[in-house]
C-alpha cells in the first residue's frame, strides 16, 4: 500500500508544493502547475493542470476509472457519474495497481483521447463557472463522448437549432413555453408565441447575440439570459429549460452561430481571436443607487448591468428593455471614474459614491459598501484603460444622439 500524502513540504515562495511517500512522490511544480507521480529513479508526467476539467490550480483528487486528476470541485461532478467515474482523494492511501493505472493515463493522456474533436466554439467551463456548465462538459467527455465522436455533436452543429423553452413573460414575470429556432442560413434566432403561429414573436439577429448562465438571477440551474439589440438598446430574454443537456446545448448552438457569422464577417481572423467574441459573461451587476441629469433629484435604488462599455440600469432585475444606459469611453477620450459624490450632491441613502465623467456630463452612483464601490471602480476603471476600438466609436455616436 500507498500513502501519497504522507507530509507536505511548503517552499517560502509558494512555487512549490510537495507531497511524499518512501516510495511514491506527488509534486506540484511551479507556475506551470505539471503534476507528476515519481517512483524511484522514474519521473513520469501526469498533469498539466490546464487538462483538468475545470482549470482549477489544486487538482487533489483524481478518477480511478478515468486516470485523470481532479479539483474538489470537480470531484463532486464525477460522483454524479458513479458508473463513470470512481474518484480518491490524493491523501488516502493508494495501493500499487491505483498509482499504476494513474501512471497508464494521466491528464495530458486523456485530454488527448476525450477532448480529440472539441469544435472551437464549444465552450470550455473554468472552475468560476455555474455547477450547470461544469457539469455538462464532464458529461460531454467521459459519459457521452462528444469530443470522440462527431455525429454525437449534431444538436449544437447542425447550424439549426428548433425546440421549446420556457421563457420569462416581459409584463406578467410567468413563464410560458415557447418555441424557438435558431438559423445560421437566416442569421437569427426566432420565437412564436403560440405553436401554429407563422410570424414570429421576436426576432434576434445573431450579429448581435449573447447568452450568459444567470441560474441564481432567474431562480433556476438551467436559466439563461439572452441579450440583443433593438433599435440600438439593449432588449433581455430569460428562459430555461428543465434538460440540462438541452439548455447547454442551445447555449453552444448560439456560439456556433455566432463563430460561423463571425467567420464571414472577419475572413482573415483566427480561431483564437473569434472565439472570445462569441459570448460573453458581464463585467459586474449589482444595485446601486443613481440619479437624474439635473443632479436635484433624489437618488433612487436600481439594478446595473456593465457589459463590456454598455452601462445598464433596470428597475428589476430581471426587466426585460434597461430604463437607461451610459456609454465607457476611454481615458483617450476624456472618459474617467471617481470615488466619491460632488460636495454639493444630496438625497443618497447609500455613503460610498462614484462619478463617471464623460465629455458630454457627470454620472452620480452610490454604493451600500465600500466594497462594492471598489468593485464598481474596479469594473468601470478596466473599461475605460482599454483604448477604443473603431467599431466602438460608432456606438459612442449613436449614445450622444440618443433623445
């Protein structure tokens, strides 16, 4: 028998993590994080962590049946494949044909055969991910082997994509079922009110598509939040499905639409610089409280949604069209964030105030905690060090000739 987890060794810099048997070493090297089990004069490697299913840096457990090392987060995934996936922690004790067989594998090993054919546009969960993504991407790999075969990719792939979700009513706040199909070949997403209806509902060109996980924000594990633009402003969808595999799998439908529109729109581009365009997770939401142009009028309490340079302010949370929105600019162009209120500014309830300077005004926010204003900043400060990009310039024009 094994113990790998005999005594850990930790360096003053932290680069370095050790964990040791007599005879068996498990050692975690650096900033590169490479994992490896060591028998006598043998170094064998077993893990880059950057193969571990959700990118986490403390792979402490592994899957007996699969060969590969986990994060504790993951580990609790895998027991949800019982009939898949058999995990260990790396301080139990190991006997010999355990250490052999995670030898035999290992992470690199296994990405290599699970992850052959992911498609570009399949989005890869991290550890910061919803329980609902990291979860479906395991199942993907070792349960339904999505990556090895690509036929079983057709529900996301086809380029079309038709089904009922249920989506959050704008006036009434129910949810109703719907039906929704997503074309590349018209270039939107679509859904009907009624079953038999022939003119749609809504209409989403997918030039300007998103779709975020919002499970806590909708009150569901399968909610998610999809945003378009219409007539210029942003407009809210919220639907779910009860099939986990369904909602994640119209979710990458989305993104395949999007990667296949943006390959069109930017024929020289690479995977690599399309593939973060094709959805996108808010910089930060959270209440705050605001007031008008004037300044006079007293501030009230409002849910804030910053996604990418659109500044957003609902009375809900889950509203469907934003009561307003404030363009970032960038410091070039004389855009800037402060911490505080104007000495003169009254009627906040919340004392941590920001200023959003602009060319045109001021914007006045505040903040319950400080640590809130700090992320705020944080956020807006992020935004507004980028420089603009040309396309960016535009939606700045059309903000200051908004009525």
């Amino acid at each position: 028998m094994y113990v790998f987890y005999n005594q850990i060794i930790l360096q003053s810099d932290l680069s370095q993590l050790v964990f040791f048997s007599p005879a068996w070493q498990l050692r975690l090297h650096g900033q590169n994080h490479i994992l490896r089990v060591m028998h006598n004069d043998s170094n064998v490697p077993l893990l880059n962590t950057h193969g571990c299913c959700c990118c986490c840096c403390c792979p402490d457990w592994a899957s007996l049946t699969l060969g590969v090392f986990v994060c504790q987060a993951c580990s609790l995934l895998h027991r949800s494949i019982p009939h898949i996936s058999r995990v260990k922690s790396v301080q139990d004790t190991w006997d010999a044909s355990e250490v052999e067989l995670m030898a035999a594998m290992g992470n690199n090993a296994a990405k290599a055969k699970y992850e052959q054919k992911v498609p570009a546009f399949y989005y890869r969960p991290t550890h910061t991910d919803c329980k609902l993504l990291r979860e479906q991407w395991i199942r993907a790999k070792y349960e339904r082997n999505e990556f090895e075969f690509i036929e079983k990719q057709e529900p996301y792939s086809a380029g079309r994509c038709k089904g009922f979700l249920w989506k959050r009513g704008r006036d009434n706040g129910q949810f109703l079922s719907r039906k929704f199909i997503l074309s590349e070949r018209e270039g939107a997403l679509k859904y009907f009110n009624k079953q038999d209806a022939r003119d749609p509902k809504a209409v989403m060109k997918i030039e300007t598509l998103n779709a975020t996980f919002q499970p806590a924000k909708i009150g569901n594990p399968c909610g998610l939040q999809i945003t378009y633009l219409k007539d210029n402003s942003t407009r809210n969808i919220f639907v779910y499905h009860s099939d986990a595999k369904e909602m994640v799998d119209w979710f990458n439908a989305i993104r395949a639409a999007r990667f296949h529109y943006l390959q069109v729109a930017f024929p020289g581009a690479s995977d690599e610089e399309l593939v973060p365009k094709l959805t996108r997770n808010f910089m930060k939401e959270g209440f705050m409280e605001k007031t008008g142009p004037k300044h006079t009028e007293g501030f009230k309490k409002r849910w804030f949604t910053m996604d990418d340079r659109r500044l957003m302010y609902f009375k809900d949370p889950l509203d469907a069209y934003a009561r307003g929105e404030v363009f970032i600019g960038s410091k070039e162009n004389s855009y800037t964030v402060l911490a505080g209120l104007p000495p003169s500014t009254q009627g906040y309830h919340w004392n941590h105030g920001i200023t959003i300077v602009t060319p045109e005004r001021k914007f006045l926010f505040a903040c319950e905690t400080e640590a809130e204003q700090r992320d705020w900043i944080a956020a807006f400060q992020r935004v507004i060090n980028r420089p603009m990009r040309p396309q960016e310039y535009a939606v700045e024009a059309h903000f200051k000739h908004k009525p």
